[in-house]
C-alpha cells in the first residue's frame, strides 16, 4: 500500500464472508492436529484506536470527548473508555480517572493448548461504547459453529460476570471461571455458602420467584 490510508480503506472493505471462513477453515485444521482444541475458552475485548484527530492529545479539539458528535475522521467509530483508575487526592479521598479514547473494541475467542499455544477462533469488532459483555454471545456462537461442538469450560475477567455466561457452560456440564465484579460501589457481604446478607446483617432467603426481565428466573 503506498500509504497508511489506503490501507485502512482495503482493510474497511475486505470481503467479511471471506476472511470468516479463512478463520473456520483454519480452525478445522486445526482440530485434526490437536486433540482437545476448543474445550476450554477464553474470552476478551481489546481497544482499536481510530484514526482521528480527537484521539491526538497534540492537536487542539473543542470538545474532544463529546460522545454525541460523529467524526469526520471515521463516522462508525464512538467514544468509550479505555481505562478507569482511582486517583489518590491530598485529603486522602479517591476520584475515579477515566482515560477515553475514540475508536472500536475487538471481541476474540481464544484456546491455548500446551505445546501448541494460543488459537484464535472467532473475533467481534463493535464501536467501543458497547460494553464487554455484549462481545459474549455473538463470540460464543460462532465458537460453537467453528468447532462443531460446545467448549466444556468458559473463562473471562470480570467484566463477563453475568448469569448467561455461567448458564452456558453449565449447560454442557461444565464451568465458567470469572471473577465476582461488585456492580455496586457497596460490596455485598456474604456468608462462606454464598448466601448474602442484608444492610442490617441478616442472611436473606427467597419469598417469591418470579421471571426476570433478562429471560432468566430469578
């Protein structure tokens, strides 16, 4: 390519049906050589820059961080953040940072098997205000459709601990490993079986059950 933007423009147009199935053929390929590919999956979502003026700290831009605006630079591309710290104040309190950047997220479904390493076998790529968790499923079902099969174990970090991910590996009889994310900014006190406990210290217990309006009973 003579430049870095007639680069991204062929990237932009690559026939989608084709690389899709370079990837599911790679994938069977793979299986016939190694055994075990695919029965344990790991999720992630990783940030893609665009190529735009807002996202250059050098270049002067009023409101830079205007999720409402569509870039002339790239019009599919959104604001979303890249990473959020707690800041330590002179009176000892915390202020959450944000870093935020303009661009996309790209989902991938991965399998590492000893010896082999680290097989990629679907990608998802979304404008970066989408949450990770909605990278989930549309990975998850093209996994099952590259592989031919359910993966038994399920991992991700923290961001992916929602009730759809856990029932779709208990469904095949295995886990989902992900870390407890505290949606609350007061964590839920617990006792050793799980069993949570009220702001007055109480366990709780189900009264009622009822369908939730995220499709699962609750």
């Amino acid at each position: 390519m003579p430049c870095e933007f007639w680069l991204r423009e062929k990237l932009r147009h690559l026939d989608h049906a084709l690389l899709t199935e370079l990837l599911a053929a790679t994938v069977r390929a793979l299986q016939e050589e190694i055994a075990g590919l695919g029965e344990t999956v790991a999720f992630d979502v990783k940030h893609l820059y665009a190529w735009v003026k807002e996202n250059n700290q050098r270049a002067y831009v009023p409101e830079r961080y205007d999720k409402t605006k569509r870039l002339k630079g790239d019009p599919v591309c959104r604001l979303g953040v890249k990473r959020s710290t707690n800041q330590e104040l002179a009176d000892k309190s915390t202020e959450e940072k944000k870093e935020l950047i303009w661009g996309y997220g790209t989902g991938v479904a991965v399998s590492t098997v000893a010896d082999y390493g680290t097989v990629v076998l679907a990608d998802y790529t979304q404008p970066f205000n989408e949450g990770d968790v909605t990278y989930l499923r549309p990975l998850y079902q093209q996994t099952v459709v590259a592989l031919n099969h359910y993966p038994t174990y399920l991992t991700a970090d923290a961001a992916y601990d929602d009730w759809y991910v856990y029932e779709g590996a208990a469904r095949h009889g295995g886990i989902a490993a992900v870390p407890l994310n505290q949606h609350s900014k007061t964590p839920v006190v617990r006792l050793p079986d799980g069993t949570p406990r009220c702001p007055i210290g109480l366990p709780m217990h189900p009264t009622i059950q009822f369908h939730h309006t995220y499709g699962y009973r609750a």
